[in-house]
C-alpha cells in the first residue's frame, strides 16, 4: 500500500514564489511615485489657502502683508500689524487660523517638501526674494506673489513647482 506524503514540492514553492515576485515588480513602481504626489497635491491646497489670505488681506487694507507670518495675527485696530502697515481699523484678520504651521502664530501651512527649517534665501531671475522666517515658501511682498521654495517639477505635467 502507497502511503500519500502531504506538503508542496519544490518546483509548487517556486512557482508560487515567481508569481508573487512578478505581482511585486508590477505594484511597487506604482506605489514610489504616491508618497510625491501626495506631497504635490498638499503643496498646491497650501498654496492656495496662502494665496486666498493674501488676496483677502489685500482687499480689506489696500496692501500686501509684510510678511506672511501676518496672516495669522489676532484681530486688532492698530495701524502696525506685525510688520505691516495697514489703514486704522481696516484688518479683519486673522486671514490663517493657528494648525501647526510655521511662524509665531503658527499659523502659515507648511510646504511639505522643505525638510529643514534654515535653507539659505535663494536667487531668482537676478531678484533674492526672501522667504519667511522658516524657509518654506517664496514671497514678494510687493506684488504679494507667493511660490514653493522647492525646486523641483510635479510628476503629472513636469510643471516646476516654482510656477504653481
């Protein structure tokens, strides 16, 4: 009488083990690009939030913020607004609310491609723009223009994201 053997023979185990390798070659290109897409997408709602106070900040006191670390400054009727002049009582602010962001007030999202907080202001075109005081974004307090302090490109269009 033949006694049957139980388990997998090794050419079984080899197959098995070439097939789960073939699914990993397949999958794991697709997952690298999504922790820099996830960065991308975060980047540009941040800029966003950042470019709509700006923009609200403009219309209720007829200038641009100083620095955007005035975003976040608590309601006030004084003229001098961190280090922005405004009009007497045209503030509205805070334009940002405090999340753990950057500044005093904590209140300017952070760009989450900027790991260190004392990157060195960068040139641009001939112009040193300066960043705000953790090194996060670009801004040009005339013109109230703000840009990623990153140099890189987005992974969908190539766009640079000093365009964004």
């Amino acid at each position: 009488m033949l006694t049957q053997r139980r388990g997998f023979t090794l050419i079984e185990l080899m197959i098995v083990i070439i097939v789960i390798a073939i699914l990993a070659l397949i999958v794991i290109p697709k997952l690298a690009g999504a922790s820099k897409k996830a960065k991308e997408s975060t980047m540009v709602a941040n800029l966003g939030m950042i470019r709509n106070a700006l923009e609200q900040f403009n219309a209720d006191c007829g200038t641009y913020p100083t620095n955007l670390n005035d975003l976040g400054v608590a309601t006030t009727t004084a003229t001098t607004i961190g280090a922005s002049t405004v009009p007497a009582n045209s503030y509205k602010g805070p334009y940002l609310r405090p999340q753990g962001g950057l500044g005093a007030n904590a209140a300017v999202p952070l760009n989450p491609f900027v790991a260190s907080r004392a990157t060195a202001d960068m040139e641009v075109t001939g112009t040193t723009y300066a960043r705000d005081d953790t090194k996060h974004w670009f801004y040009d307090s005339a013109s109230g223009k703000v840009w990623s302090s990153y140099w890189g490109t987005t992974t969908d269009t190539n766009t640079g994201y000093s365009t964004l």
